[in-house]
C-alpha cells in the first residue's frame, strides 16, 4: 500500500510535541532558575492534570467535528507560543503556570486527533499499516529532537530546546494542511456507526463502553501499565543530574531518550509486520513483560551509560503500546462511533497512571532511596502483566486477520 506521506510528516513534527516539555522543563527550572522542588512538581502536575481532565472530552469532540486537521493546527500554534513565552517571560511564575495549562490543553486533543484521520483515511487492511508507521515517525521525530536539543544544551544554551519545540509544532501545523481534507471519511474516523431503531445511523450510547468487560479490563491493565513504568525515567534523570549541571543533564536526559525512541521504532516495524498475524495480545505482552525487567536492572548499576542502555527497553514496552493500544480500541468500538473518546479515556488513564507512578515512587525514592522506589515499580509492573494476561482477550477481528 501506500502510506500517507503528509500524515507521516504530522507524526513526526508531532514527536517532541506530544512527549512535552516535562523532563526538560524540570532540569531548567530547578538548574537554570533555582526553583524549589515543589514549585517544580506544581508545574509538571499542572500540565498533566490539564491533559487528563480534557482527554475524555476532547475524544468525544474529535467524534463529531470534521475541523480535525485545523484541530491539529491550532494545537501546533498553542505549543509554539507556549514554548517561547516559557523562554521569554521565565522570571514571571503565573505565566510559567499558564503556558503549562495551554500546554496540557493542546497536547489532549493532538493524538487522539491523528489516531483518528489516520482511521478515517485506511481501510482495515491499511490501518495497522498506516498506524505502525505513523508511531515510526513519530519515535523518529523525538530522536531527531532529542538528539538536537542535546547539541543545541551543550553547544548554545539550555533555552534551545523550547525553540527547537516551538519550531516543531509550527511544522506540524503546516504539515497537517497536506492532508486533503476530502480523504478524511468523519463516519469511519469515528468507528462507525449501527443503526437505530429508527433505521438511521447513530453513535451507540457511553454506555456500551462502560459494560464492555473487555474495555475495562484494558483500561485498568493500561493504568497499571503506566503506574509500573512512568517515574521510572524522572527517577534516573534525577538520580544523574545530582551531580551534573544543567547543560550535562539535558545531555544525558536527551540520550536516554534517544536510546528508548530508536528501539521504538523497531517495535512499530515489528507491530506493522506481526499484529494482524500474531493478534494484539501476544505483542502486547512483551511490552508488559519488559517493565519489572527494566525496574530490576536500573537498581543494578549507577552507570550512565548501562543506564542508557537499560532505559532502551523502556522502547521495547512503549513501542509497543504505542501501535497496539490504538489496534485494540478500533478493534473494541468497531461499529459504535465512540473511537476516539474511548481513545481519550484510555489517555486519561495514561495520565493517572503515570501521575500515580510519579507521586509514589518519588515519595519513595526521599524516604527509602532509589533502589527501593525501583522496586516498588518492578511489583507494580509485574501485577499489570498478570492482570492483562489473565483479564484482556485477543480483540482482532477475524476479517482482520492478514
């Protein structure tokens, strides 16, 4: 088949724009500026709130409007904005609160709104495909930043990378106008529609979400998922910068990044070569397999560079999820015109789940150390993979099948 070349170019620009200023923002208010660490978690929770407090939402709107390419737009022009105005006016703390509100607000609505052209231009011999190289780019597109924001921190200023992320979302937003607006099918974008009593087409009740024991069993496996895995980067990046400064500390935070995104890239090659072959589950599976593994090893070393290493597989599990979390949903609402506000909800668990992750094991890691906060994710982690083997079923439909 032939992949759409403009959505290509979204997910790619979209990378470091969906991943957030999160880490980098941390080490630049805390080395750069000398906020206090709970000023810090303010602004990090603030913008992850936001996005989860919207994700349900704007799933739910991303259903029923047509305007998804200037959606994307627009959110690429909200986070250009933010990121200067970060640079700009960091002295001014309100406006540091705010940007991070904006920011949250934007990031909810950039995902689910992809995942949902992408449904509404393939068919479902070309979803998976098209899916598992759009998470390609976008994993390209976060080495590409990564490995740039590093150059810029170590040879310009710090400041370079909320340039370089101001840069990326303008590019999204040209990128998305490519997209012929006519190749969107909005009924299909949706997950369809079944007929009502009337005959007509409609969008079938919330409730049929609620009641499906598949979705929530995926929906509590996602939560654990991310509780077990999410603080587990935070955690090294801060164990390291104790004794680097802030240039160092982005360095080593872009490396573990671009460690993670290359395997990535893998695992969606890997998803768009096997997951209508294997099924969902047996791939999904070593993404949960992957997350005690890794906990266990980063208490094994305080070497940066095996740390590096190690955090690759962190590309092995989220790789993985990436691709199989948006199979599954269009496998699971097929037919119901709830796709993408059951997306934002399965986001919204995204972000409590790693919201939990964080909270806990940083609590952890100031009163019991560092290994045992890698521990305490390791339990979790390893309770996540048994739940989802146990509870969640193979959702790939037999028309699916390649």
């Amino acid at each position: 088949m032939s992949l759409n070349k403009p959505l290509l170019f979204t997910n790619f620009f979209a990378g470091d724009v969906v991943a957030g200023l999160g880490p980098y923002l941390a080490i630049y208010l805390l080395s750069a500026m000398h906020w206090q660490a709970g000023e810090i978690g303010i602004v990090l929770a603030i913008a992850g709130i936001t996005t989860v407090l919207l994700q349900t939402p704007a799933g739910a709107f991303i259903d029923s409007t047509r305007f998804k390419r200037g959606l994307i737009a627009t959110c690429g022009v909200i986070i250009a904005a933010v990121s200067i105005a970060i640079v700009i006016l960091t002295s001014y703390k309100p406006v540091i609160y705010l940007s991070q509100v904006m920011m949250g607000a934007a990031i909810a609505f950039v995902a689910p709104c992809i995942a949902a052209i992408t449904l509404g231009v393939c068919t479902d011999k070309t979803f998976t495909l098209q899916t598992s190289a759009n998470q390609a780019a976008n994993h390209a597109g976060n080495v590409f930043a990564a490995a740039l924001a590093a150059i810029l921190a170590l040879t310009l200023a710090a400041e370079g990378v909320f340039w370089l992320m101001a840069a990326m979302g303008i590019l999204m937003a040209v990128s998305v106008a490519f997209i012929p607006a006519k190749s969107i099918d909005h009924l299909r974008a949706r997950g369809g529609e079944r007929a009502g009593a009337s005959g007509k087409e409609r969008a079938a009740g919330f409730s049929v979400l609620l009641t499906d024991r598949r979705l929530v069993a995926l929906a509590i496996s996602i939560f654990l998922f991310h509780f077990g895995n999410a603080a587990m980067l935070p955690l090294v990046s801060q164990k390291l910068s104790l004794k680097a400064n802030v240039n160092e500390a982005i360095a080593f935070t872009s490396a573990c990044i671009i460690a993670a995104q290359f395997m990535m890239m893998l695992m969606s090659f890997l998803c768009a070569a096997k997951a209508d072959r294997w099924g969902r589950k047996l791939i999904f599976l070593i993404g949960f397999g992957i997350n005690p593994i890794r906990a266990i090893l980063f208490m094994s070393t305080d070497n940066p560079l095996f740390l590096v290493a190690i955090q690759s597989l962190d590309g092995v599990a989220n790789g993985i999820f990436g691709v199989i979390i948006i199979l599954m949903c269009a496998d699971l609402t097929h037919g119901t015109g709830r796709f993408n506000v059951t997306q934002g909800a399965m986001a919204a668990l995204v972000g409590i789940g790693s919201a939990c992750s964080n909270f806990s094991a940083e609590y952890v890691a100031q009163y019991f150390g560092y290994d045992t906060a890698f521990l305490s994710l390791a339990v979790v982690a390893t309770v996540a993979a048994v739940f989802f083997l146990m509870f969640v079923p193979e959702t790939m439909r037999k028309s699916q099948v390649a």
